[in-house]
C-alpha cells in the first residue's frame, strides 16, 4: 500500500494512502526492524522526515520474561476454558488439567524459552510437561 505525508516545518501533519495537491506532500515508507518473536515487540513508531521518502520508524523493545509469562497463561485460558453451556464435563475436566499443569509449570519457569515450550508442548499441543522437563531446558 501507498503511503504518503504531508510535512510543514519538518512535522508531519497529515497521512493518506494517495497525495494531495497542497504543499509539502512527499512519500513515507514504513521501517520494522526484525524481531524474534515471544522475546521482541515494536514501540509506537515516530517519523524521521530527514530522510527521502519520509520514514514511519518502528522501534523494537525487550518483552520481559514476567509478561511472556502473562501472554502464555491468557493463550491457554482463551484456549482450555472451564466454563461454558457447550462445554461437557469431560472436557471442562480434560481443560482443568491443561490449566493446572500451565500454572504449575509457569511457577517454576525462569526464562523465555522455558516459557516457549510451555506454549508450544502444553498450551498449542495439549500435552502436559513435567516440571523437571522444563527445568531441563536452559
């Protein structure tokens, strides 16, 4: 997609997908430096109007081992929920198990890619891990 800006006084003050014909239109480009997901995430992003086409520059920002930690216990209460009408109790128990063995695995985590395999062998595969396997993992 197109992107255009007005710039007055190096701000820009007005962003669309097709130029005007009032002054200081010009073309901008968007800038997302590559992140490695789980561990990285992007800042709101600024505009560098020094450079030609304007830049839309996205900064990328540490996500901390705590909130990996919250991300991965919402995904698995969004995915093995214990209440609903269309739930049997088969599977409410079967939901409560995964819930359990996240919350007990999530205490004992200490870095992302503990937390990564909590996500992908538990939370993605509905496998339960022991707490031992993942302490094995640096």
């Amino acid at each position: 997609m197109s992107l255009y800006v007005q710039v007055i006084d190096g701000q820009v003050v007005n962003v669309s997908p097709q130029p005007s014909n009032e002054e200081g239109w010009t073309s901008a480009v968007e800038v997302w430096p590559p992140i490695v997901n789980a561990y990285q995430g992007y800042n709101a992003p600024s505009w560098d109007t020094t450079k030609t086409p304007v830049e839309l520059v996205y900064t990328v920002f540490a996500i901390a081992v705590d909130q990996h930690a919250s991300n991965v216990l919402a995904s698995a209460q969004e995915k093995y929920k214990v209440e609903g009408e269309d739930l049997s109790s088969e599977q409410i128990t079967a939901n409560q198990v995964i819930l359990d063995n996240v919350s007990e695995l999530l205490a004992v985590a200490i870095n992302h890619n503990q937390l990564i395999a909590i996500s992908t062998t538990v939370v993605e595969s509905g496998q339960t891990m022991t707490a031992d396997d993942l302490l094995s993992i640096e």
